[in-house]
C-alpha cells in the first residue's frame, strides 16, 4: 500500500470512529433493550387474549381489548411509543428465554420464586383473588373447606395448579422474600387445562358432570358469568395474587434499564390514578391496592 493510499485509508478509519462517537447513543442503545425499543419506536408486548376482561380478541373489530391491554398501551405512551402484540402459549410466557420475540409480558402475571429465576418483574400494577366457580345450581360447595377430594379445573403451570398441589409460593413485593400460600383443599382431583375459559366451560356443562368446582381469578369468573356462563362466586378469597410486567433475563440486550423504566411508569400511573380509573372501567372495582390477606 502506498503512502497515499496508506493514508487515506487512515483517514477514512478516523472519520467512522468520530462518527461511532458521535452518534454513541444509538451505538449504546444497540446493546440495550430499552434502547432499541426507543430506536425501532415500537414495544412489542405479549399477551393472552383467552383472558377477558383481563384480555380478549374483539372479533367485530380485530383488536385486542381489556385491562392489561389498556396498561400495555399506556406503558407504551409513556414511553414514548407504539405498541405492537404477540399471543404466544402461558407457558411459553412464564418460561423465559424469549428471543427477542416481545420484549415485554403485561397478561397479569403473579410474581412466583420459580418465574423470578428467568423473568425481571416491575412493581405489582394490580391485585386480584383467587375465588371458587361452582355451577348455579350447586348446593354442596360453599367455600374451600367443601372442596376437599372434589374434581376441580385449573389451567395447568398457573398459579392455581400450584396452589392445589400445595406448592405455591409467592414473592411479595415489600420484602421481596416468597411466601408460601398453603392450600386448605385436601385431596384434590386436579383437571388442568390450556386457560381457565376452558375450566369454565367445562364447569358450565353441569355440576359435577366433568368438574366440581373451578379456581380462578375473580374477575376471570365474574367476567364468564356476566358473559352468560350458568356459575357462581362461593367462600371467600382463597388468597390475593400481587400482578406485575414480566421481561425476559436472558434478553441478547440488556433488560435492566426497561425494568427500571417501566416499573418507574407503573408508579407513576398508580400515583396519578390511572390504574384505578383502569381497574374501575374493567373490573367495576379497584383492585390496584393491595388487600389483607
């Protein structure tokens, strides 16, 4: 190489490190998650629209709608941008190493030890309880102790499964330390299936003709018996499940400053009362505070 062509060549390689430097924010951005969502505009964020009102497909528009919809596209907002939507499987979800795929989980997921060890979770956005569907006509299930050695519908790997099999252990967010939820059903016949609707529609075919009894989130339920489902709510609250943003650990690019964001924007919108305004137009109730267990 001549000493001309030698220098050029230097020169050219001066102008692309000035260059990397001065646009060092997007360089930096490339090997962030937060970042990279700021450059393409857009976060994708997964969901399950087999849970109304939390999420459901509106079938005359297309759209996804529902409380966990709402926050998603708030989360977005303020952000600063456009939301896209994924609907992989729950146990797709909840079991990490996402490749890239979403970068974000808002389905009203309960912070558990085990999802914890490939999920970063924000400040809980919600509450919901655990309630009893029993069909309309039962008169022998009035709470959990009626329960014991009954056949009861679940949707398997969630919470409720866990609960049955007296393995469920959640992480509250003041100590951040799991506690363990001790389940007052005694022998079980536990019936999993892919979501609660599908518990639920099996619970409406009759009492007992396939399932005694359904545990679920409350206004999973209450959302199947306004929709016409022939159930009832019975006993009281078997616990209170703290519901959080989920984002993959083993993310290619570094998820740390998007937790921190959006957990910051969760307070925010408990702060200025967004997430009761939401709870209330969904719910009918305001389940954005934590209640005694």
């Amino acid at each position: 190489m001549t000493k001309v062509r030698f220098a050029a060549a230097a020169l050219l390689t001066l102008v692309v490190a000035m260059g990397a430097v001065a646009c060092g924010g997007s360089d930096n951005s490339s090997k962030d998650l937060l970042g990279s969502i700021e450059d393409k505009g857009t976060l994708t964020v997964s969901t399950d629209p087999a849970y109304p009102p939390q999420s459901s497909l509106n079938k005359k528009t297309g759209k996804y709608e529902g409380f966990d919809i709402d926050v998603a596209t708030e989360i977005a907002k303020r952000l600063g941008v456009g939301i896209a939507w994924q609907a992989p499987a729950w146990d797709t979800i909840t079991a990490g190493n996402w490749n890239g795929r979403w970068d974000a989980s808002v389905g009203s997921m309960t912070i558990t030890p085990e999802r914890a060890k490939v999920l970063d979770f924000s400040q809980p956005y919600y509450y919901t309880p655990a309630a009893i569907a029993v069909y309309k006509d039962n008169t022998t299930i009035h709470g959990a102790s009626d329960l014991n050695g009954k056949k009861i519908g679940v949707c398997g790997a969630c919470t409720y499964d866990l609960y049955l099999q007296n393995k469920l252990e959640i992480a509250q967010d003041e100590s951040g330390k799991p506690v363990k939820i001790s389940s007052v059903v005694k022998d079980p016949t536990i019936v999993t299936s892919d979501t609660d609707s599908t518990s639920l529609d099996a619970l409406s075919l009759g009492d007992g003709r396939r399932l005694d009894a359904v545990i679920s989130a409350q206004p999973t339920i209450q959302a199947a018996i306004d929709a016409g489902k022939p159930l009832k709510i019975v006993g009281q609250p078997l616990y209170f499940e703290p519901l959080a943003v989920a984002i993959d650990k083993s993310s290619s690019l570094d998820p740390t400053t998007l937790v921190t964001k959006v957990s910051d924007i969760v307070q925010e919108m408990h702060s200025d009362g967004t997430l009761s305004k939401l709870s209330k137009k969904w719910y009918g109730a305001d389940l954005t505070v934590k209640a005694t267990q």
